[in-house]
C-alpha cells in the first residue's frame, strides 16, 4: 500500500464512521449501508482511482436515494 491509498482508506472510514453513526441514529437504511460499505470497501480494492469512485459514489447515494422504512 502507497501513501495515497492509505491517506484515501483512512478518509473513507471517517466518513463511514459518521454515516454510519448518522444511520443509526435516525434510524435509515441508506446512511447505515453507506458507511459499512465506506468502511469495508477499502480492504478490497487496491486501484486508487477505483476506491475514489467507489467511496464518492457511497458518499452521494443517500442524497439520491430517498427510501424511508
């Protein structure tokens, strides 16, 4: 792992962190998948132009996606 990867992963797990709490807390989906998804998907991908598209396409999903449970 190179410097920007890591600075990228640790970066995307704040933001799943905050979603993920943000989820929890008033109880929706979206915000809750967004962050575990935040949180795990950098163990997985190695190409850092596909992490940020990844992680930019989680962190826009829950202001497109209006589902209310």
């Amino acid at each position: 792992m190179d410097t920007t990867s890591i600075t990228i992963s640790v970066f995307a797990g704040v933001f799943g962190c905050a979603y993920f709490i943000y989820g929890k807390k008033q109880q929706k989906l979206i915000p809750l998948l967004s962050g575990v998804g935040l949180c795990v998907v950098p163990y997985f991908l190695d190409s850092n132009m596909v992490l940020i598209g990844a992680c930019v396409a989680m962190l826009i999903a829950p202001f497109l996606i209006k589902i209310d449970f």
